[in-house]
C-alpha cells in the first residue's frame, strides 16, 4: 500500500484490522487494557469533521516506527559505502539554558561537587580524595522538559485531537511517567544515506524569509542542481539558512521559520523517505500555509505518516563544503517513554 | 608525542610547557583567568604522594579529547568498510526510574499533557484541540543526575585530588552550572571500529565473577580465538555476562563487577585505542585489584590517559552473534558542561 | 446557605448564578477566557449520573478559599487568647528522599557547593572564598512532585470528573504552569483555634485500624471527653496514631489508613469547621466506606465543601500531653497555581 | 585531644569547648564522624586573615538554631497578646518563574494533569474518572534552586572561607543531599513580636536610594517616631521601600538594595533580637560598605551571630497601615539539610 494518502481504502482497512483486534480482545478477559486498547482503535468516532481514519498505517496496525520501517539492511548498507574521505560532521548545536525555546519549556542544569566534601569523612581518605589515588569525581542534575535544542521527536510527540499514529487515542497511551507506546526507547538508531537540499543556494539567498513555503518543485530542481536523486529509506535534511538565528538573534528565530510544504510533504512520504530535518525549530513553514491549521506540517509527518523529523540541525557546514550526501548517524539515549532526545546526528563522508 | 605513559619524561615536559605558558600568561592581563588557569598547571604543588605530574597529556596541554585524537579519518574510512549486511544492533539499554543507580543519583520523568487543556481555551480551538486540525502535543520533564543507565562519561568526570586530565584544577574548571572544559559538548560524534572482547567465552563462563581482573593475556587469547587484532582508534568493548544482572537482580549488579584491570588499561593505552566499554556499571573490577585505591581504573583512564568509557553497554546481543567487529557509532545529545550522557550506541556490520 | 448540601437547591441557584455571569460575559470581547469560564460553570453536562452541581458555593460563586472563609478576625482574635505557656509544638515532619510516598511521588535534594569552585576565580578572591571577609555559600537543587510529606492541599487538588470546586472545569483552570484557579498562592496564612480529636485515645487503642471509620459519635464523645466543643472557623486535627508507623514501617503505613468517615465529614462542614487534618497520608478511611468510589472523603471536602485538608501530622506530640485546644498558625511557601505546600503547622498554647 | 594546633589564647577557648566533645569522642569509635567534626572544631587553622575563631557561639558549641533561642515562652507569649483585632497580612510574594532572580537560580513548575487519562484505564473507571464518584486529581512538578522569592535563609546558607556557624568546617557539613547542620528541618516555627522599622518614612521618602546604609540612629529615631522600643526575641523587619520595584523593574531591583550597615547588625545582636528581614533581595546595603568585603552583612549575621534573616518581605501593607507591632507567625516546610525555605510569614494584630 505506497503512496499517497488513501483516504477510503484506509478506513475500510481500519474495519479489517479491528476486526482482528476484536477476536484478540475476546480471548482476554472482559477488562484487560488490550481490551480497552483495541477499543480505541476501533471506534472511529470524535474525528475532526472531514477527517476519515488515517489508521492502520502504511507499515501495519500494531507499528510503532513508521517511516523507519524504510531503513533496511540494504539501505544501510549503501549509506555506508558513501563514506569515502572519512570525514564526520556534527549536525548537533550545544544546549545550555540560553538555548532559544518556547514558553513553557525549559532546561536547567547545576553541577554537583559535594563529593569533593564528602571524601574528604571517609576513614580511608588521604588528601584531597578517597583512597591512596585520592579520587574525587562531579556529576551534575540536569532538569527541564526537553524538546529544546537539536533534537528527534517521537513520532508520540503530537496528535490529532487525542489520536495518535496508527489511531491510538490519548487515553491508552498516557502514563504519568510518559508515553506507553511512542516513546523514545522503542526509536532504533539511525543509519542511512542522508541527502542535504541546499533550497537557501538554489533559491540565491543566505537565509529563505519567514514563512517561505519550500515546494516539491524546489526540492526537485534542488536535487538537479546538486546533481542528486533520492532514494527510499533516505534521510533529507533542509538547509534554509535559518539557522544562523540561533543565539544570534533568538527572538527572530523563534519568530517564525521558512519550511517544506504540504505538498513537499506528501512528496517525501510517496518517495519513502525515512526522516526529514531543518535548521530551524520546527518542520513546516511559520506562519502556516493554512491559518486555520497550526503546524500541520509535522502533525502530518507524524500521526499520519509516522515520518520522523530532526529540528535544529547545524546543516551549515555541509552547506558550506557543498557535501549533499552521506552516512548519516543519529544514536540517541533511550529515556522509556519520552517524546524526544536532545540529539547530535552526524554526517560522515 | 604518541607512545605509552613515560613518567620522567612527562615531568620534564611539564616544567618545559608550563613555561611556555607562563610567557602567554604574561601577555595577558594580570588578573585574567587564564593567568589563574595557567597558575595551576604549572603549579605542580599537591600531588597525591609519589604521583609525578601526568600532564602535559599525549595529546597536547590544551587538548580536551584524549584518545579520540586517534579517530583520523583514516580510521573513519577503514570501519565503514566492515558494513557488509547492513545490520544494526543497539547497544543501549533503556533508562527509567528503575534503573540500577547508586545512592544519590536518581532520574525521574513526568509526562506533560496540559496543551490538552491548554489548547481547548485558545479562540480558534476547534473540538479537542486547537484549529482545525485540532493539533494537541506532549512532552515531559525529566530531572535527574545522570550517570545513570548506559553512558558515555567525559573524562572530566573524575579526578586525582582535585586535578582534571592534563593537570587542569577543579577551581579552574567547576562552574555553577558545569564544567568549562571536558563538558559533552567538547566531544565528537565517535564513528570508529568497534572490537567486542567476550571474556566471558574465553573463560567458558556465562558470566564472569564479581572482582575477577581481565589481564592482557585473556585480551590476547580471546582476540586470537576470536580471529582478529586491535589497530590505533578502535573502540574494544568487554563483554563480561554481568549485564545479564540488569533489572534481573540489581542488587547483585551493583554489589560488585568484573573488568580490566591496570595491566590491561596500560596495555589499552599502548595500543592507542580511543575507546572502551563494558557490560556492567564501571569499568575494572570491584573489589578493585588494589583495596587502597578505589576506582583506580576509571581514574587513570580519564585523568591520566583521556581514554573514554562507556557502561551499561548491552553486549549479549553481539556476543550471541559472535560478531567481534564492526563499526561503532555513537551521538549524543551535547548539553553544556556535562560530565556524561544517557546514550545507546550503535554496531553495524 | 449556612448547613448540609441541600442539592435541589443548589441546582437551582446555580442556575440564577449562571444568568449573572452570562451577563457579564456579554459585556466582554465574544473571545474572552472570561466567556468561556462562564460557559464552563453555565453548562451542567456532563456530571456523574445522580449528580446535581454542587455550585455555587456556600461561599459564593467565584470564591477560592473555600471554609477559609470562616476564619474570621474574631476566630483569630478568641484563638490568640489561647496561648497561655507560649509552648510552640511542631506538627511537621521532614521531608526527605526516604519519606513514604506513591508511585509517581517523588522528591529529591543535590547540594551544590559550585560557590566553593567559583568564588576562587573572582579577581578578588582572598584564601579560600571571595573578598577579603573570604565568603562563600552553599544551596541546593530541589525536584520533585510535591504531593509527600506533610502537607496542606489546594481545594483544587481533587476534582469529580473534571469539575473543581465552585463548578470550574479543567479545560478553564490548568495551566502548563499549574492551576489558574486555587494554586496555593491564592491560600491564606492560617492563623486559628485548632482543635485535637484523640480519636485513638477515646478507644482506648495505640493506633485505630486501617479502614476504620471514624464516626460522628466518635467525634462528639472525644468531644466530651476531653472537655470542649468546635466552633466555626476551628481547624480539626484527628490523632489516629498511624503516624507512628511514618519511617518506621512505609510499607504498612501506605497500605490504608484510618479516617473520618462521610457522616464525619459532613458533621465538620455543618459545624463550619475551616480545616481538618489527620496524621495518615490521606483523609478517609481506606479502603474506604464505598468501594466503588474511592477517595470519596477528599473529594467531597475539596470539591463540595471547599473544606481544606492537611495530611501526614506529627499529632502525637500534643495526644501525649493532652493538649486538645490550642492556637493554630500555618503559613506556606506561595508558589504559583501549585496544588499543595509542604508545610510545617505550629500549635501554640 | 587529638593532634596539637594550639596556637593562641582563642585555642584554649576552643579546648574548653572540645573537652566535651572529646569526652564524647572518647565513647565512640576512633573513626567515627564525631571524631572527624571535633577536629574541626579545634583546628582553627585557616580563617582569614586576622580573623579570631566565633565559636563556641553565644548559644553554646552544639547550638544549632542561634538567636532563634530568644524566643522564650515568654516571649511566645507576649506576642500572642499583641493580637486585638483580629487582622493576618500576609508578609510573602508569590513565587514564579518570573521572580527576579539572580544566575545560576531558577525554579520552575510544570502541571502534571496524567490522573485525567490514567484513570480512564482503570478497570473500575466511569466516565471522566475513577470510580461512580469519577475522581481524577492534579499535581505539578516543581524544580529549581530555591533560595528564591520571599525566604528564610538557614545559618548555614553562608560561611566565612570554609567555616560555618559555631567553626564546623564544610568538610563535616556537606552532603550530597544537603547539609547534615543547620538544615531547615533544624529551624522551629517562629512565632514571636514582630516590629516593624518604617525607615523610608523616617527618612521621608517612597524608597531608600540603592546602597544607603540604614544606621542605629535611623533604627532608634524610627523607633521613636513608633513610639515602640524592641525586645529580646523579637522579628526586627526593614521596610525600605525597595520592594516595591519587585515584578515592576527586576533589573532594577536586582541591581542593588539599601539595607542595615554592620554598625546596625551589630545593634541588633546586642539588643537580642531573633530575627531580621527586608523587603530587599538580601540584607545590607548594595554596594556594600566595605567594598573589599562583599555580602558582609548576612555572613556576619548568619556565620557569627546565628541571626536569622528573610528576604523579600511584602511589608507594604503593613507600612500602608501604620502597624508597627504584631504577631510575627512563620513555619515553613522542613526539607532535610536545606539552606533555605519559600516562605510567606504572617503578620497579626
């Protein structure tokens, strides 16, 4: 089932599947959470007016890595054949308390030096340290909300009304700790190619305004002039130039930001691509295409297409060096149920 | 000024750097902090008893990355080639507030769906969200110390006394809100050849016992049984079958562990590797194999060698596989000043 | 409205409430919040079956503070005159990592001592701090739920379904931040007579059983027996003894408590009593009179009642001197829109 | 007494004072922490130039709570008969993310509304919550530095080089999770007379200017003009106007204060007051007196005298109504070894 959106076919699939998870929720007993789980997913109502189901999604009912799914061994293995030189570029900005961020969001972070003190009342202490080697060590507490700074969203992170991808709603999917379903932890690393669209050079500009809608015929007169092709399971990163804002001018960053369009969107989905990226905050243009439909952009890569994004990459050195394909790394820490990770991808070449 | 630790030698170069940078000191304003900075590494006063001055490091005096200064390019180029397949496997173990830690550290994480409230008061809510999309997000807020779970430590992490990696002193460094050298944003993205070392097959055992010292001759043998070498820049990682203890039995997992032992360390360092990693919660052996100096493998890996380490790695999956090599990748999110990062490396073969 | 909940009445002036701030919704912009919290309080769908609006108020409409209102300056003025000795008795424990909580609870203490690194680097530095009077200082890093400990609750905290006290809704009063309505900045210090029910004593027990439902005949015969009444505007505090489980046996003390039962409760409020208190973890017996409608002691106070409630007192100082009437004073760190402080209670006599 | 270190007359006071602690020492084991603390005491080695030991403290050599023992049951007392009308003004600020602050503080709270979809999967749920009664309940996560908003600052925030109240040494206090002395859990609730010192008034001003320096005469003329004197115990509270540029001007406020100069302090602790406070971010004039000793003030009223001291107050109100002598009430939240509580005292009369 590639392609585009098939908005019938969906919601007569969504019967099939619930069908099934029906006779599943039968061999439970009456008030076990599966049971309520495949009620969710098989009570289509309470969608946006106009909204038909977007659920099972293009890799299965029970998926929880969507576009990732496009990352095969072969995929992998091609990307790492582009690695020639063996140069590695950081795509990861630094995060500190001053990092632009949204109301709301925060990060904070105190060192702590109290074992510095408390090595000192050992019986064994010697020195300045515990031991004859006199050890001391410095650990820090870090708090705040994260999605702040480079980072990988879940694909959890957003929803339409309380629906998530593959149509889970809210109420299953919500812990106190974090997300069941989505989280961070069920997120495999990232290896694949990587493709940098340079839209900022094609379009003739250091940085493409606020608000610039990048389309599919940007994306592929890009390609031609980098001389490129796209491949599925790819990872396309977009360098608008936005983010040479970041702590420079924090305010305009956060002001707005240029981004793919729908339609680029729905073009990246039906080429298969496996994640997508900016150098800005979000993926998407800020103000919107629709002003009646706030980021719908990644609302769409993420609970529809189950299409990963990485917002605040440092993509200026590839644009710089003129790299426009690579390995492209991206490990990240596994905190269980997390929306995202503060990341640093990197490309290799 | 690549080689093992020549202890003579690196006094005398201490006395020849620090001039040099005493000159540059006196270039500068009297009171600058580089003139402190400068004081206390030349300052050679307050050494543990019989500890020589183990700076200027291999590296240089004002390098902060230690051994992955042997990750050339070359060394890039060389491990992508070990991808044959295209397979991945994730080194990471998942963290949580269960995870094995040890008293004073904790990590803890609260979900954040107010925007689900939050949302319905905006003028242009529409149904459960806002717009016409009814777009509704969650993130969460994570606060903890860190160093828990599977983790990369910056070799800032420990010291001897209160003297860093090439001889810097904890009043040049501590900062409020972390360390102004060695933090994890000074360190790069690691893609190099990884080497796993099953021990713990070498010895016949399923799990090698609490305190049991892996010598040279067991990494010798179990390289020769294994089929393979170490070459400059590789990552060589122990599989010890202690992680098998993880969230099965904590309390045996933290009472103690198996590892390398100094011999092993210097034989480590002599072979320019850039990086090591076990499958328990340090790195050498607990007891340690010198009762009046705890912790003294990490110690001389971070303070005096600037040879990175990795813990809680999940190695099963590789051993089970017997797949001894293979290129390591591993990013991580760059938070200013950090003495380590939650972090889930990548083998891909 | 002075008495018990007379529901059909209620029902009624919530209609004639709702009338007058639909007027003065008209008289704001069509998008005001003020227009949709008039909707919220208007709009009676959506309740429990059998359950008529518990709105307004005794207190009015738009009150916050729910019986706070009953402390007048004369219940100030009569419960200073209770002081005699000048004995100040401490009713609050402390709060640290190891205090019992719940699954989702948590509270955690770092020092940070970064001072003791920093100062030694201002230009002005002299010895071992800054300036030449050498100072230092040290702080601390507190993360947690609040929600532990001995604490006073918002009336907020509790909500039937998603209606607060005074008939609010969720969707009008959360917050990212916290509560818009009923944080605990809107929280009065408590200055008043407070009044200790030996209820163990009166049974001639250490500690009543877990679940035990204290009665209004155990009220009103503890009553007798320590020789005085209640008045409106008394904070009444229940000695059960299960405090004395508190760091001693968690396990057993988190597994239920004894408590007032609903006839209690509504005794309380029909004697205009201000604030109530137990030394358990929760108000109410538990398990509780009605299993099907768990924490249903609570919920009513705050919710219907607005009768505010203090949890995990340290009583027993006072049942062992028989110290039954007395002056009660509670003030509060104001943190915005929070749903409880960890407070400390005095009683004064 | 173990080791020498005698070294002047001051010695031989710290002898007296050590004799029982050794004697205690002796009891114990050799190695035991009070062994270690004793030295400490003892040694007086390492204060500041021309710096004579404080200790034993006017409240003995175990004192933990210094002026705080002022307050008798007399006292106690006499202050309850202050109370005539009735009337509680609140003296604290509300505490947001938004306080002024200075670097390295923050604090911030994020809702924690997860019971709202928890709930709907318990087995017993019905409609919007859990149970027939469908409770659902909200709680926040609040992290942050404290030693922010209104305050109660313990003695032991401050030190003088390393040195702490009554000479224990910062080796001997620090814990990881905060100070084993001097913690707010030590501190009792405060209830005593407090007076209030309208010094803008008396100097016939809206504000005090930035560093002016308040004298014993200013105290004794506004005293006079109140036509009240002090007592031993009591709450001497500034008011200097400077609070009124809290959430108005923050940088403003935060750029400096009028405050008590040390000949005022000085006065206090001869007068046996209990406890200080300012409707300033600290205590003492900023820019200070001595330029070369910054903060004297609060480290002499803290490390010497044990004198208590609140930050922050909200004394306008009071001011407004000429009230000048009243029921000082604080209690605070007792977190273990914490430096300092969110506090909002109350005024009563």
């Amino acid at each position: 089932m590639r392609g585009p959106l098939l908005r019938t076919l969906v919601a007569a699939m969504a019967l099939a599947c619930a069908g099934s998870l029906l006779q599943h929720a039968n061999a439970e007993d009456a008030s076990s959470p599966t049971d309520h789980i495949a009620d969710s997913r098989r009570d289509i109502a309470g969608l946006p007016e106009g909204q038909t189901p977007w659920w099972p999604s293009r890799y299965g009912a029970d998926d929880q890595i969507g576009t990732l799914n496009e990352i095969t061994p072969e995929v992998v293995a091609y990307a790492a054949r582009l690695v020639h030189q063996g140069t590695v570029v950081d795509l990861g900005r630094t995060l500190d308390e001053n990092t632009p961020k949204f109301p709301g969001r925060y990060w904070h972070q105190t060192v702590d030096v109290s074992a510095y003190f408390e090595n000192l009342r050992r019986p064994d202490a010697v020195g300045k340290g515990w031991g004859k080697n006199q050890i001391n060590w410095i650990t820090e507490i870090q708090a705040g909300t994260f999605q702040v700074g480079t980072q990988l969203d879940s694909i959890g992170h957003i929803q339409i009304g309380d629906r998530f991808y593959n149509g889970w709603k809210a109420r299953d999917v919500v812990e106190s700790w974090g997300l069941n379903h989505f989280g961070m932890e069920t997120v495999p690393p990232i290896v694949t190619r990587g493709v940098l669209l340079d839209i900022a050079a094609y379009k003739g500009v250091a940085r493409l305004d606020k608000g610039y809608v990048i389309t599919p015929e940007d994306v592929t007169e890009t390609l031609k002039r980098q001389g490129i092709t796209v491949h599925p399971g790819d990872a396309v990163l977009f360098h608008t130039g936005w983010g040479a804002l970041w702590n420079v001018d924090n305010e305009q960053f956060l002001s707005g930001e240029p981004g793919p369009g729908m339609a680029t969107v729905n073009w990246l989905y039906a080429k298969h691509i496996a994640v997508t990226g900016t150098d800005s905050w979000s993926i998407g243009p800020v103000p919107g295409e629709d002003p009646e439909r706030p980021f719908l952009v990644p609302q769409t890569l993420y609970v529809k297409m189950g299409l990963f994004g990485l917002e605040n990459l440092a993509t200026e050195a590839l644009a710089k060096q003129r790299v426009y394909e690579f390995l492209l790394v991206l490990t990240h820490g596994k905190t269980r149920g997390s929306t995202a990770a503060v990341v640093a991808p990197a490309a290799i070449f």
